[in-house]
C-alpha cells in the first residue's frame, strides 16, 4: 500500500519527466525507482503487463 505522500511524489516526478520528454513507461519507471530510492514505499513494476 503506498502512501498519499508517496503518491503525490510520484505523480509529480512523472509529470516533471513528462515535459522533460520522456516516454509515458519510461517516465513511470523513473519516477518509481527514484521513489524507492528515497525510501517510499511503492510498488514493484510487472514487467509482464503491458497497456
């Protein structure tokens, strides 16, 4: 389960690395892994899902 906070970090990092350029996936998988390297609790990207 991931926090408000964790969300909102999240969702920024993605519509900062948006409008930097980035691919929609990739930006996702940025903003996450930066997420978990700042000690949020988030999830775990299924690399098997694909939309």
């Amino acid at each position: 389960m991931t926090t408000k906070e964790a969300q909102h970090f999240v969702s920024n990092k993605i519509r900062k690395l948006r409008d930097e350029g980035y691919p929609q996936r990739q930006a996702v998988a940025i903003a996450l892994e930066i997420a978990r390297d700042r000690g949020y609790k988030v999830p775990a990207i299924n690399r098997m899902e694909r939309t």
